[in-house]
C-alpha cells in the first residue's frame, strides 16, 4: 500500500483528530457539533477532470444551525518535497471553493521526508499583487516525538515513527506508538488495521524487535491476549483466507516484512487445521524456522 493510501485511510477513519493535529488553531474553533464529511469522488472526478486525484483528501465540515458557512479541509500528502506542486494545490483549491460555493477552504499538505518545498504563491505584477496562496504545511519530520509520547491524539501517536527522534530512541518511539493505539482505539479491527501502519513507519530491524519484545514484555502479553481474541474470531468465521491474512499480519509484525514476503506462500496456501497451528505458536516462536518445525 502506498504512503499516500495509509494517510488517506487515517484522515478518513479519523478526520476530526487529523484536523486537530494538522491544523491546530482551526479546530480550536470548530466545537463539538460540527458535522465532518468526506466528499465523493465520483463527482470531485467528473467535475474536476485531471486536477483531481483519488488519494486527495477533501473533507467538508457543516454545521447543524447553519449560521455558518460550509468549510473545506483539503489534505494532500506528499513523501517526497520535490514533487509537491503550489500551482496544482491552488487550482485544486479554486475548483473546489466553486463546485461547493464557498470561500472558507483550509488547503493542509503532509510532508513525510526533508527538502525544498514552496509555500507562498504571489500572483501580480510590479504595483500590485492580484493573487496571493498559502496552506497549512504539515512536515511531520520536523516534529519532535517525544514531544506527543502522552498525546491523547491517535493521529499525533500513530505517527510518532515519522517524527524527529534520535536512533536509539526509535523502539522507545514505536512502543509509545503501539500503546496510543491499544489505549486509544478500542475497535478491534482498527487496531490490526494500524499496527500495521505503525509497522511500516517504524520499519524495525530484527535486533530492534528483539529489543522491543525484552523492554516491553509486561505490554506484549497485553497485545498477545488481543491477538489470540482476533484469531479465535478469525477461526469461528471458517475463513481460510481471513486467518491466513490475521497470521500474515502477526508474522510480519514479529519477523519483519522481508521475512513475511519470503514464507507468504507457504502461510497462503496451508489448510485451516495447519494456519490454527502456527496462530497458537507464533506468539512464542524464536524464529520462522520454529513456527514451521
């Protein structure tokens, strides 16, 4: 799954928390009845042509009165600065102020990595400037994590491993991760959803999980009981598919995804009497080669 699709998930399954993240001193204004709602894509492409992109995330926020105009958060992610466009942005932006009549848009943009990135756009001549454009830059990697090891923000604690934090911090920063997310999120099937993401930002070496499974073992056994629930609802299902991916999910958070790619065909091709097997051992397995023998 591309950088662009994990945030468009986060932002859509969390949107008010995103905002509050992302752009701070907006939300302070927004109270507790305002409605947020994704717009549909299927319009925003068959109004907005070749301007719009399905993994743009444009939310639009209603109050219930109706005293006060509709306003629109557009999120775009960018990975790499070099690639993000101002010009592309303010079209965007533009396009969409008409098609949904309103003048109140808060344009928000996520940048993962360092670089140059332009954030004003002056539109004018000698005398007079005709256009002016901005937008909220959100560049995660210049946050400190330590700063939101405590935050009682899922999006702000789901991505703490895309933050600023010194190398050996980083199993201290994937463990305050995964708390936020057993401690903030009590859907059962969010929580594998975004153990995931905090995987793949993590990105742990075997040494490193090896560390994380000494220092946090107290906290394991609480996930363990968690998986050992969601396996046990994957087995009453009688889905092949469905274990086979449960278990993938947990030898990739265990082993590390290199290892999961090398054994996926062999976990995707087992029997459900032999998948139930490795789900009660991988828990306690050293090693794959354990798991399997």
């Amino acid at each position: 799954m591309s950088h662009d699709q994990n945030f468009k998930n986060l932002i859509l399954d969390y949107p008010r928390q995103a905002i509050e993240f992302a752009a701070a001193s907006e939300a302070a204004r927004l109270g507790e009845d305002v409605r947020i709602l994704p717009l549909r894509e299927e319009q925003l492409k068959e109004r907005l042509g070749e301007r719009f992109r399905e993994l743009d995330v444009p939310l639009l926020l209603e109050w219930p009165d109706g005293r006060r105009q509709a306003l629109l958060f557009v999120f775009e992610e960018e990975t790499e600065p070099g690639r993000f466009s101002i010009h592309r942005l303010g079209h965007y932006c533009l396009d969409l102020a008409e098609l949904y009549h309103t003048e109140r848009v808060v344009p928000v943009v996520i940048f993962l990595h360092p670089g140059q990135f332009r954030e004003t756009l002056s539109l004018g001549s000698d005398t007079r400037v005709y256009l002016q454009f901005s937008y909220l830059a959100w560049p995660l990697f210049g946050l400190k994590a330590r700063d939101y090891f405590d935050s009682p923000n899922l999006v702000a604690r789901l991505n703490l491993p895309n933050m600023q934090y010194a190398p050996e911090e980083k199993v201290d920063v994937y463990a305050q991760a995964v708390r936020g997310l057993r401690t903030l999120e009590p859907d059962r099937e969010r929580q594998i959803k975004y153990l995931d993401f905090v995987d793949i930002y993590a990105n742990l070496n075997e040494d490193e999980r090896q560390r994380y499974q000494q220092d946090y073992a107290e906290e394991i056994k609480t996930m363990s009981a968690f998986a050992d629930r969601f396996i046990e609802q994957g087995m009453q299902q009688g889905m092949q598919q469905g274990e086979a991916a449960i278990l993938m999910r947990l030898f990739t958070r265990k082993f590390g995804s290199d290892s999961a790619e090398t054994y996926r065909p062999r976990i995707e091709s087992a029997e459900p009497e032999q998948l139930e097997a490795w789900s009660e051992r991988i828990l306690t397995a050293e090693t794959p080669e354990t798991l399997f023998h």
